[in-house]
DNA sequence: CAGCATCCGCTTTGATACTG
DNA sequence: CAGTATCAAAGCGGATGCTG
C-alpha cells in the first residue's frame, strides 16, 4: 500500500494494515492463533489465494506475522501474529464494537464462523460484579463452541468448557441479542435459543 | 468498496470505512468538527479532488458524515459527522495508539499538522491524580496550539488556553517523547523543547 | 474561488487455472 | 498443501475542465 506520508499515528497504522484484507488476516490470527495456510484462506472466506499470499508477504515484512519454523521435520508451516501484531487487539475490538450494531440486519447469506463471536463477546461483555470470583459461560452458535471466563474481566477460548456455569445455544444472532442485553430470554426461547444455569450469570456480563 | 460479506462486526465496518482515505477524512471531521470541502482537502493532504468527493458521498450514504445546511443564506456548506461517525472515535484512538510506534523513525518529509496531535494525546494521556481537580495543559507543537484538560479523564481542545497551568512547546516529536515518558525534561531542552509550570502537571498525566 | 466531474494511465483486486 | 501465473475488471492518482 502506498503510504499516505503524514505524521500521525492513525495514517501511519492504516500504511501497515489498510490494504484490503489485511485486518481480517490478523483477526483470524488473533482469534485462532498459529494457523497453515490453507486453514487461514479458510478463516478469510472470499479471499483470493494470490492476494492472501500477498498479503501475509507485506504483514511479514511489516513484522505483523511470522512465519513459525517448526523444529519438527515434515510439520506444516504455520503463520502466526508476532507481538507487534497482538497489539492490534484493541483496534479489532473497536471497530467489532462500532460494526456490530450492522449485525442484526445483515443478509442471511453472510459467511458466519463461530470463532468470530470471540471479538464483540470481548470486546463487549462485562464483569459487573468482581467480587463473585470465577465463572464460565459455555457459548454455543456453531462449531466450535466458545468458552467464555468471566472474573478478573472477560476472557475467551476456542472449545468446550470442562463445567460450565451456564450454557447458552441458539442462533449467533439471538444469542448475541441476548447476552447484549437487547432480547430477554422469553422471547429467545420462541426463537429456539436456550440457556441453562443461573440467569444471574447472564446478568452479571451483560453491557 | 465492495463488501466482505461476512458475518463479524470487524469485517461490517471495515465494509463502511475500509476504503483508503475514509478514516483519515473522519479522523479531521472528530478532531475538527464541521469543515468545508477546501479545509477538509487541506486537512487530508495527498487526497485527490475527485476521491475525497466519492468518499464523502459514501460516508454520506452510510450515515457516517452529512451535510449541515446553513439556515444562513450564502453561508458555506459544511460537512459534519453524525453520531454514528462520532462513534469511530475509539477506533481512531485504537489505531493512533497503535500506529503511534511508528512516528519516531517516520521521515522528516511527511506532512504533518499540529491538530492531529489531539488523538494520541487524548489515546494515550491518563490522569493518575483524579483528586487533584482541573488542570490545562498547553501542548504548542505548531498552529493551533492544543488544550489539554486534565480531570475526569483527558479532554483535548483547539486554540490557547485562557490560563494554562502548564505550557509545553517544541517540536512535535521531542513534545510527544517528553509528555509519554519517552524523554526527560533535561534532554528535551538541549533539543529546544521547553516547559514552564509545575513538573508535578507532567507526572501526572504521563502514562 | 469553492465544489465538484471527467478523462486517462497506472496499480490493485478478483477469479480461475496451474504447479512443485 | 501452499502457493504462482494470468488476465479482465475495478479502483486510484494526477491533471484538467466545468459550474454556481
């Protein structure tokens, strides 16, 4: 990408990162740590296969993502964030935070990946009462469920929870809208989404 | 642009202010208010003529910017952001902050206005001494000079302050290092950066 | 002059085909 | 699996021209 040559730190964020694809690279990055190639074009659906290897080249040399050189003979490539490129989770985070609101009317044939759910639950949910100590939501809109850990703030992780405290499961819209506090959970039962355990937990992280 | 057609908030909003230059005309429309066409030129240098006209019809279209018709006749057409756009702003700290690293080493060539100097200030400025009420930090690194209110947060504003408890002037490199820690007072100065007030002031808003 | 629109060469993107 | 090669279409950048 051409540089805008102004000294201002969001033109220059934007000379790394604003060429077309290249933040939903490092949100799949992000989300699902080191990934292979193909898994990643998999992750960034509708990329193309030569501007995904361009991209990763210019996110390379920028020092966004490395190439992890695994000591194991035969083992894939994999691609991973260095830590200049984690730091780019509180950029995710607010541009998630100010798209989501285009979610609830967005076209059905969307591509939808449950990981994505990692970034407005984040970014979104909060721990309103600290002093309960440790809790963990178990999130289920797709494959893979979605483990969320509530207490010394809000932590996520791919997968399922061992014993969760509660588990809801239904749609990614409705169980948005309910855990963002816009549907109760009456109305999300009619459509379909469920929740067992204490509806206090619910309450707990809603915004 | 061409939408990603994903279903995640970070790939919904790059879908609205993913083209290149978009975020740059609403990073001057947050730091200075409504503009007319010429001025918002003059704040984004580098942007042709003909492409700050299409993205300001697309932000337009998307709800981001509008236009404020004068109840007065013959006054000047001013573009604005909605609420919706006002809501970018943590984005724009977001990447500031992270873009931010990269202003230490940038070449001396880039352009570079003193308003932009508002973000990463406000991004990254704390105020660890709540308890000790209002205080204004002048920050003179070019035209305007920048008010920085400290208490209850960090707020920025454009123009001199009235009676500023501190006034910090130079270049905006050596400004920056000094108020984020980067840079004692001492060297600042051999490089012609001055401050007079209280030292206390500088201590307590550094992060 | 402010506020665009038009034209044109160049670069980037998107889709698909192909390769070690 | 992990890319490269090719090519048409779209977008960008720069210059210039038009209109109130």
């Amino acid at each position: 990408m051409r540089s805008y040559d102004q000294w201002c730190g969001v033109a220059k964020a934007l000379d790394i990162v604003g060429d077309r694809w290249s933040l939903l690279i490092v949100r799949e990055l992000s989300i699902r740590g080191p990934l292979r190639y193909t898994d990643l074009q998999r992750g960034v659906p509708g990329i193309a296969t030569n501007l995904l290897a361009d991209r990763i080249r210019e996110l390379e040399q920028a020092g966004i993502v490395a190439r992890a050189i695994s000591e194991v003979p035969g083992a894939p490539q994999l691609i991973r964030l260095t830590e200049r490129g984690e730091g780019l989770r509180p950029v995710l985070h607010a541009l998630g935070r100010w798209g989501g609101s285009d979610l609830a009317d967005a076209p059905r044939t969307d591509a939808f990946q449950a990981h994505w759910l990692t970034i407005p639950l984040e970014a979104t949910l909060r721990d309103r009462k600290p002093d309960r100590g440790r809790a963990v939501l178990e999130v289920r809109a797709g494959e893979p469920p979605i483990q969320v850990e509530v207490g010394d703030g809000i932590r996520t992780r791919l997968g399922p929870a061992p014993s969760p405290d509660g588990v809801i499961s239904g749609d990614p819209r409705t169980v948005l809208a309910v855990l963002f506090g816009r549907m109760g959970l009456e109305d999300a039962e009619k459509a379909g989404t469920t929740f067992r355990g204490d509806p206090k937990l619910l309450r707990r992280i809603r915004p």
